[in-house]
C-alpha cells in the first residue's frame, strides 16, 4: 500500500492489522556529470516502491526526498535542508506516523550525508521519553539500502574497481534501471575520481571538480542495476518482517 495512492479510510482500515511503515528518505544533490540530481531519493523509492509491488501488505510512505547535502551546493539543481531544519522535519513526520497508530517506523536511506542527522533525531526524540520515563509509542529504525544483508557484497562483486563514495555506478545503475529514457553520458575524466573529506561546499567544488567522489560510474548499466533492485527488494523485505516482529522489552 502506497500512502500516497490511497484514500484515508483505506489507510485506516489497514492499520487494524499493520503498524509497520516504510519511509524512503534521500536528497536532491548533484551526482556527478551524468548522475541524475534525484538518484539518493529515487534509489530508495525505487527498491520500496518495487518491495511493494511484490508485496503490497507493505505500506510505503511518501519518499522524503530533500535532506542533508550543504556538501553539495556548489553544484546547480542541490537543494538542502540545514541539519537542524531536517531534524525539525523528520520529528514532524515521525509524529504524524505515530499519531495514526503507526507503531514501526523504518527509514530507509539512500543519502550517507542524511545518517549523522538522522541518527542524532533519533536521539533527541529518545532522549524526550527517556526525560519523562515513559516508553515511545514507536519503534524507529534506519538502514542505507545499500547495507541491506547482502548487498554491499553484491555491489563490490558487480563492481569490484571504481566503487567510490558518491556517484557510485551501483546508484547509478539502480536508476538506469528504473529511468532508462534519462541515461546521460561523458567522458569521465579522470576515469576514477580523487578521494578526500568532505567539509563545505566550495571545499568540496575544489577537491571533486566533477562532483564525483572515487568513482567510475561509466561501469553502471540498467542490467545490473536491476540485479541491485531484485536483491535489495528481496532483503528490504526480510529485515521490514524482523523489524515488525521485534520483541521490546517492557511493553
Ligand atoms: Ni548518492
């Protein structure tokens, strides 16, 4: 079930039976030369919403699809939330989640410049109840689809030279397979992209001049980012089912 495709009656009768919601989170950041700006939100999307397809008693929240990429601004099309706007936002959509009944809230994320705020979001909503000695009506989880159980292993043996950080030709791919009508490309140069932190925007210009960083997404095609999508939907699956039937303690 789609939340967004849906009628609020039908939401609520299927709450009667599922508390479990799945939330796609990303950002809208460049990708390098050919990498669509959306790919750290549609490549979540895109496994949930293909999760669901296969499984439609999953309910698939509407995708989250601006966060944390002030790294990225240099580069026209990024649009970003400051950390703090973005824990504001994730906590208002927590709590609406929660205010229906929904009891398991799962994020899961395709941007790895999102997970230090999510993860302190998480900690400040904790630390709410753990003040008041009460026990959350929710349980929240967050997994980067590409820490599903299996696919990181799965990317590295697709790809197993020119990975890299951002960019990656498995991201890359996943989208190929999913828009095959946007496939862009360019002479990649240089082949592999420089490595290095990543501090502000104009830091980050000057060190990755292509917005790319380790990377050699010339390796994707729509192939092999659909052998990505079909295991990533696969264990998104299985770990929504255990997170679902955890036990907690105490209540
Ligand atoms: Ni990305």
């Amino acid at each position: 079930m789609l939340i967004h495709l849906s009628s609020w009656p039908e939401i609520d009768a299927r709450l009667k039976e599922a508390r479990t919601v799945v939330v796609p989170i990303g950002s809208n950041e460049q990708h390098g030369p050919t990498g669509l700006l959306g790919t750290d939100w549609m490549c979540p999307e895109i496994i949930a919403h293909a999760a669901h397809r296969a499984d439609d008693s999953l309910i698939v929240a509407p995708t989250f699809n601006i966060g944390m990429a002030q790294h990225h601004l240099a580069f026209a099309g990024t649009i970003s939330l400051r950390p703090s706007t973005f824990m504001a936002a994730i906590t208002d959509w927590i709590s609406s989640l929660s205010r229906h009944g929904f009891e398991r809230i799962y994020f899961l994320n395709g941007h790895g410049g999102n997970c230090a705020t999510i993860d302190a979001t998480f900690a400040e909503i904790h630390a709410e109840w753990s003040f008041v000695e009460e026990q959350p009506p929710f349980v929240l989880k967050m997994s980067n689809w590409w820490d599903l159980p299996g696919i990181h292993s799965l990317c590295s043996s697709i790809f197993p030279v020119g990975h890299g950080m951002h960019a990656t030709p498995s991201e890359i791919a996943v989208t190929q397979a999913a828009y095959p009508d946007h496939i862009k490309t360019a002479d990649y140069s240089p082949k592999i992209a420089p490595v290095g932190p990543i501090r502000d925007a104009l830091d980050y210009r000057a060190r990755f001049p292509d917005g790319r960083i380790g990377s050699d997404p010339a390796q994707a095609s729509p192939e092999k980012g659909q052998k990505i999508i079909d295991a990533s939907v696969k264990a998104l699956l299985e770990d929504v089912a255990a997170f679902s039937a955890e036990v907690r303690p105490g209540v």
